[in-house]
C-alpha cells in the first residue's frame, strides 16, 4: 500500500515561488508591450509640429511606430 507523503506549507509554498516569479515576469512583460503599443499609437498622431516640439521628425516617428510591439 503507497503512503501519501505530507508536504508542509512551508515545502508546498517554496515549490509555488518560481511559478510564481515566472508568471509575475510574464505580466510586467506583456503590460510593457502593452505600453509601447499605445504610445507608439499615439505617437502616429502627432503633428509635424508637436514632433519637432520632441526632437523628432516625421521620418523618425513613422520608423518608430512601425517597429514590432516587443522592440524596445
């Protein structure tokens, strides 16, 4: 007969902490994708002057707002 070894909480908490890093790694990354997206998105809608007012220029802009999501 097989006997059910007992883990305590402290054993069963230490196996749960990578998990739990790796999923709150997962998070920050997709909530930074998330922000890029939007401020990529905005950035497209600025004008040449509001640009200019930033340092950039609209060739500068249009190459940063297509560039992926997951690009710093």
């Amino acid at each position: 007969m097989a006997h059910a070894t007992q883990v305590s909480r402290s054993e069963f908490a230490g196996t749960r902490a990578p998990l739990i890093g790796a999923v709150s790694r997962v998070k920050e990354t997709v909530t930074q994708w998330a922000q890029r997206r939007r401020t990529r998105s905005h950035l497209a809608l600025l004008d040449d002057r509001l640009l200019n007012d930033i340092g950039m220029d609209r060739l500068i802009a249009s190459e940063e707002t297509n560039r992926t999501f997951w690009r710093a």
